[in-house]
C-alpha cells in the first residue's frame, strides 16, 4: 500500500465475492454487517492518487478512505491536505496512516511526526482513528524485517502505538498481512484485544487466515484496484457502527 506504487489490474468479481464472505465474529472492535450483501465500501491513498475527485468517489459508493499521511520522520504526502479535508468535505468519514520504516528511528519518534503531520484524532464520528501501516521492506530486500528481530519488532511496533495513545488517545488500527505478521513479529497476539486489525489479501473471495490473537478484522483491503482510487477496502460492520468506531465507541 505505502510506496505510492501505480496499481495492478482489477480482477473481476472479486468485490461480489469478498461481501459473500464477511462471515467473521466479534463485536469488541466492530460488528458483522446489519446486510452482508452492503458492507461500507471504502479506499485509501496517497501521493500517487493526486487530487482526487471526491464527490465522484462518494457518488461510486466510497463511504471511509485512509489517507497516507507520512513515511518514516522524512516524507510527508504532499496531497495530504487535499485528500484529508477533501475527503470530509465530500462526506467521507476519514483517517490517516503512517508507513513505517522501523530500521529509520524509534517507533515513538515515528508516531510523534505522524500526529505532527496529520494523523491526529477527534471524537467527531468521521473521523478514523490513526493507523499503522507496517509491512515488508519495499527498499531493500535482504532485510524484509527492517533487520530487527521479532522482540525489537514487537516493541517496535509498541513504542508506536503507546506514543499514539499518549498523543491522540486511541490506539492505532494496524494495517498488515498475516505472512509478513508471522514472519516479523513471531506471530505475536499481544495487540490483538486493544488494535483493530486492518488486513491486507488481495484478489481472493476471503480475509483469509489472520495473524494471531484477532478473530475478525474491522477493514479489509482485498485489492489495489477498482472502482474507487487507490487500494479497495470493506469495513466489517454496519454504516453506523462505522461512525461509532470513528467516534472511538
């Protein structure tokens, strides 16, 4: 998601499948959709998106968006402010993201230029709260885990999270996969009971198996490409229960 990468072709059908199988529990973080057959479709994007076109999003049935706010203590999106304001303005309940890069500084210096530079939060309904987007290295291939082991990653990720919370007052939402989760981590269900998960599986009818400790995701991104700018995502509750969640209930 993070590396304002061009998209890959859409394939079809695979948004008629992925709502068929919204069929994970919970209610701690978010509830199962009221009609399984309309979960709130969403997005997120970054500086490769531009200027986005927010009424024509909303009227293609965009109803939340994550915006890429920052990368590292270095980058910050240039197309955030038109993204992020415009995105509410259109009436789209919006968050932002941070991109990690934990092999660049403390989790806690990331997290203190993330809310510096966007991701803040308010109780207001329509807003998301911060999250993080913690993946494999897109720079150097050899150190996939940012040549931290799974201890330091875990309290990597720790740092960051504590340091939002102090800030802000909500946990991150954590964006992964569970392959890269499993690897990095160690699987670690730590996070499980206080973040809510946003899971990354593209092209695939199903979520899939998700890392340890959650039992359901609150988003999921099932693929880079479709109708809406940028990576195409589900919320797994209600219309409603999303502006709750927003609103940090």
């Amino acid at each position: 998601m993070a590396r304002d990468r061009k998209p890959s072709r859409h394939r079809a059908g695979v948004i008629a499948a992925s709502v068929a199988a919204l069929t994970l529990g919970g209610t701690a973080l978010t509830e199962l959709p009221a009609s399984a057959a309309s979960p709130p479709k969403g997005h997120d994007v970054s500086s490769h998106q531009k200027n986005v076109d927010w009424p024509k999003a909303k009227a293609k049935g965009a109803t939340f968006v994550y915006v890429k706010a920052t990368e590292s203590t270095t980058y910050r999106n240039p197309y955030f402010d038109q993204q992020y304001n415009g995105s509410r303005n259109a009436g789209l309940v919006r968050g932002a993201y941070h991109f990690a890069l934990p092999d660049k500084s403390s989790g806690r210096t990331q997290a203190a230029y993330f809310v510096r530079n966007g991701g803040s939060w308010t109780s207001d309904g329509r807003t998301l709260p911060p999250a993080l987007d913690i993946e494999y290295n897109p720079y150097d291939g050899k150190h996939k885990c940012y040549g931290l082991s799974k201890a330091k990653m875990v309290a990597w990720i720790w740092s960051f999270s504590d340091e939002v919370k102090r800030l802000t007052g909500r946990r991150p939402v954590i964006y992964t996969t569970t392959h890269w989760w499993n690897t990095c981590t160690g699987g670690s269900s730590a996070f499980a009971s206080s973040h809510a998960l946003w899971i990354a599986r593209h092209n695939s009818a199903e979520a899939g198996s998700l890392p340890a400790g959650w039992s359901f995701w609150t988003f999921w991104q099932y693929d880079n490409s479709g109708s809406l700018p940028g990576d195409q995502n589900l919320f797994n509750g209600s219309a409603s229960r999303l502006k709750s969640f927003a609103r940090g209930y």
